[in-house]
C-alpha cells in the first residue's frame, strides 16, 4: 500500500492506459483524481474499480480548453489542497499523411499531446509548490518519439517535444522536490479514440521483439516505481516499457541460419 492515500491526478483516464494506471494506484489505497472529456466514461470506470466516491474526484475536463484545465486544478485544490503524483496520459495518434492532413488536425494533436501537459503541469506544480508538497509528475510519451512513422507524424513530433518539455519541468522544479520523468509504453491496441486496423495492429505487433503487446501490468508498473521513494534520485528521466519496440525493428529474417551466418 505504498500510495495509501495519495492523491493521484491522472488525465485520460477512460483509455486504454489510464484505465490500467487508475486501477494500479487505486490497488495501493490512492485517492483518484480522473480527468477525460467523457464524462459517462469515468462514470463506467469509477464503478468497474469499486472507487469510494468519497475519495474520487471525476473531473469532464478538455483539454484543448485552457480554462478547462484550470477548473481541474482548481477542483484537485479544493478536494486536497495539493496534488501528490500526476500522469499525464491523454494522448491522441491519428493516422494521418502530411500532405492530407489539416490545420486544424495538427493544431489539436498538439493541444492535447503536449500544450496540455503543459498546462496541466504548471497548475498542478504550483498547487504542490504552495502546499509544500513534494511529489512526482510522470508524462506518458512514446517509442515514437524517437522512430519516426510515416502517416503518424504529428504524432512523433509532439513526443518528441514531450520529452524536451519533461527534461524542462525537471530541472525547475527540482529545487521544489517535484521530480518529473516521462515514460514510454509499449503498444496497446484498443482505443475507441484513435483507432487503428487490424492490419495495422498486427504489422506492428510483429516489429516488437518481445513479442507482444503492452499489458496492464506494464507501462503502470514503471510509472508506480518512478512516483515511489525507490526513484526518489531520479528526474528528467525517460523509461521505455515498450518490449523493445524503440530500439529497432524487429524482423525473424534478419537472424538468419547458421548456415548463412558467414562465421568467421
């Protein structure tokens, strides 16, 4: 029960990831803040994870929406004073070629995959620096941010700039005892908000050298160490929890046999 009531902010938490992560912290006895444009959607998942409405904030916030975002802080103010740990973890991955893709597209990808956790990090840490309370921001990025993609590429641009950003609030607020670090997780199929094909799913499934997709045990695990006392000398990190997927394309043909090996 190491987060034994902390209060956990966490955005997006109807997806695919955010339901993993609720449900990791709420194990620990945390207080849940969940943030997502889909009001009956947290309604769903507050029931699913038996949350005691006494120590559950739902907050409907969009965050395209500045002000949105403020009234969230300011909900998280009034419940706890302060934060304790925040995921940023709403994302969108349209796919989408650039030479298709609109104005309006690119200016929303990046409002919500890194304008947001901007904003939603400078209320959040000034809320935690006038409480005095130290504590963890974690950015969920993206193997993305380092591989480019055709037909995904706002998307990679905007982790990639994720991840700058989570180095940026690292050192400022690290005289503050707020460490921030970004972690990057495996694929996971599933999201009613960006959806992709089967095709699709299953060309990239294959590419990851482990094998498999990301599961719920993954990517909230590596973000419960980075938010424990275990990590408490580590800041401005960034964690990949992605089955190796980053690190290179995986293809069985490229090992070859040993008759072809060449050995030398």
């Amino acid at each position: 029960m190491e987060f034994q009531d902390k209060g956990v902010v966490i955005t997006g938490a109807a997806g695919v990831f955010g339901r993993w992560i609720a449900a990791r912290f709420a194990r620990d006895g945390a207080k849940l803040c969940l943030s997502d444009n889909r009001r009956a959607a947290l309604d769903a998942l507050a029931a699913d994870l038996g949350l005691d409405a006494s120590r559950t904030i739902l907050h409907a916030t969009e965050l395209t929406a500045e002000a949105s975002i403020v009234a969230l802080a300011a909900r998280v103010q009034e419940a706890w004073q302060a934060p304790d740990i925040v995921i940023n973890n709403a994302g969108l991955y349209p796919k989408l070629g650039l030479l298709d893709l609109l104005a309006a597209d690119w200016d929303r990808i990046f409002a919500v995959n890194l304008r947001a956790p901007f904003l939603v990090t400078r209320e959040m840490a000034k809320l935690m620096i006038a409480a005095g309370r130290q504590g963890a921001i974690v950015n969920v990025s993206s193997g993305a941010s380092r591989q480019m993609r055709a037909g995904s590429v706002p998307y990679c641009t905007s982790k990639t700039a994720l991840e700058r950003l989570t180095k940026g609030f690292a050192l400022e607020l690290a005289g503050h005892g707020i460490r921030v670090n970004a972690v990057e997780p495996g694929f996971a199929p599933g999201s009613t908000v960006s959806v992709l094909s089967d095709d699709y799913v299953t060309r990239m499934k294959a590419r990851i050298p482990l094998g498999r997709t990301s599961g719920p045990g993954d990517a909230p695990e590596a973000i419960a160490y980075l938010c424990s006392e275990r990590a408490s000398f580590i800041t401005g990190a960034v964690l990949a929890v992605d089955g190796g997927n980053s690190i290179g394309t995986f293809e069985t043909g490229d090992l070859g046999t040993a008759d072809g090996a060449g050995a030398r």
